[in-house]
C-alpha cells in the first residue's frame, strides 16, 4: 500500500496524468482490442463444433486469458504488493475459484447477463484494487476485506467469460466436457501471464524506482480501470 505526502503526491500525479491521457487518445483505436471476443476462425470453431473437444477448448481458454487485458490488469493490481509466493497463491486461487463457478454456471445453466455491463464492473474491479494500492481506503478510513473482495470480483470476472461463450450457439453434445476444458485452459493461461508478470515485477523491485514509480503505475491502472468501466457503459447504454 502507497502512502504519499502532498507534495509528492502531486507531482506523481501529474506524471500517471499524461499516461491516462494516453490512454484516452488512444481509445477511438481501440475498439476491436476492448471487445477481445473470440472472433475469426476460432469463433467458426466454437460455432460448429459437435461434441466433446478437449484439446482445443483448452487451448482457447488459455488464449482468451492470455489476451484478456482486463483480467490480467485486475490481477497485476492484486500482486502488486505481494511478495511472498504463498500469499499470491492464495489471492490467485480465490480469484480462480470465483471465476470457475460462474464461468461454468454461466454457460451450463445459461445464465444470461448483459456482457457491457459485467465487463464494467470487471473495469471497476481494475480501479478498485488500483485504489486500494494506492492506500486511498486507508485514507478514508476503510479497511476493506481484500480477500473476500478478489473472490467477489472473480464472480464477476467468470461471468465476463461466460457472456463470450454465450455470444454462440454451442451444441449440448459434449458441452460440459468442452466448457470444463475452457475452464482448465482459462487456468493454464493464468498461470502464464501471471508468472511472467511476477518475474518482471520481482526484477523491478530490485531497483529504487519501484517504491517511487509505484503511484504512477497504480494511478495508470485506476485510471485504466475507469477508461473501461466508461467505455462498457457508454455501450450498455446506447445500446440497449
């Protein structure tokens, strides 16, 4: 958790500033990365497919989270601060049993959800845990549970990933065994980002800008977090 005199406080903030401006201008661009559905010959796979397939269920599942830029900044945010290896595993298992439950009721007892809304409180959750890093909790006087919150938010994280599979018309001939091997995938692809994240984050830590640049990359996460939420919303919106 960052604590920040005033001072500091603002000059950090005028620098993590200009990087969310960067991220705004960048938006109009950015509608095809914001939407990161299954698309193309991917999607005609998962369209057509009849019956059990394992080994390419799985596949997608790891590629869609590895792509799952909303994801994977939720989770940076949550390994931030995280220095011993059990104490991320124990946040990241939460995080995965949240989003296997909802993910699979989703899909298997058609759970029918508006995918701009989930994918505005998955933005919110990017925000949130940026905000508790940058101990703004702290500063009101909030001790939120951080434990129950990453659960929480990995319902609605799983749900995110349900509304994906259920943009198609899947086949009940081998649905479960297919949507637990995306389930299993959507694990495997965690892992991965997830340790390449760690890897880079244990470097810089090493190094002096990382107590000092801390802010800076928490305030571009917050503000990234509030980019999405408004950007899901604006589309729930006009699009209803």
């Amino acid at each position: 958790m960052i604590l920040l005199d005033p001072g500091a406080l603002s000059h950090k903030f005028s620098r993590a500033a200009s990087c969310v401006a960067g991220l705004l201008l960048l938006l109009p661009a950015s509608g095809a990365l914001l939407a990161h559905t299954i698309e193309g010959s991917d999607a005609s796979f998962v369209q057509n497919i009849d019956g059990a397939a394992i080994g390419p269920f799985i596949y997608l599942g790891a590629k869609h989270m590895v792509t799952g830029y909303d994801h994977l900044l939720f989770l940076l945010g949550v390994i931030f601060f995280l220095y011993r290896p059990g104490h991320i595993v124990q946040y990241v298992t939460l995080f995965a049993v949240g989003h296997s439950i909802t993910l699979l009721l989703g899909v298997l007892a058609d759970l029918q959800v508006n995918a701009h809304f989930i994918d505005a409180v998955i933005g919110l959750s990017v925000a949130y845990k940026a905000f508790e890093n940058m101990g703004g909790f702290a500063r009101l006087g909030f001790e939120p549970d951080t434990r129950l919150a990453v659960f929480i938010f990995g319902l609605f994280h799983g749900l995110g990933l349900a509304t994906r599979l259920q943009e198609f018309e899947l086949s009940d001939n081998g649905l479960a065994a297919n949507i637990l091997s995306f389930n299993v995938g959507v694990e495997i692809g965690q892992i991965l980002a997830l340790s390449l994240v760690y890897i880079g984050l244990s470097i810089w830590r090493t190094r002096s800008s990382y107590l000092r640049h801390a802010f800076v990359m928490n305030t571009v996460l917050l503000g990234s977090g509030f980019l999405l939420t408004g950007y899901q919303m604006s589309a729930f919106i006009l699009l209803r």
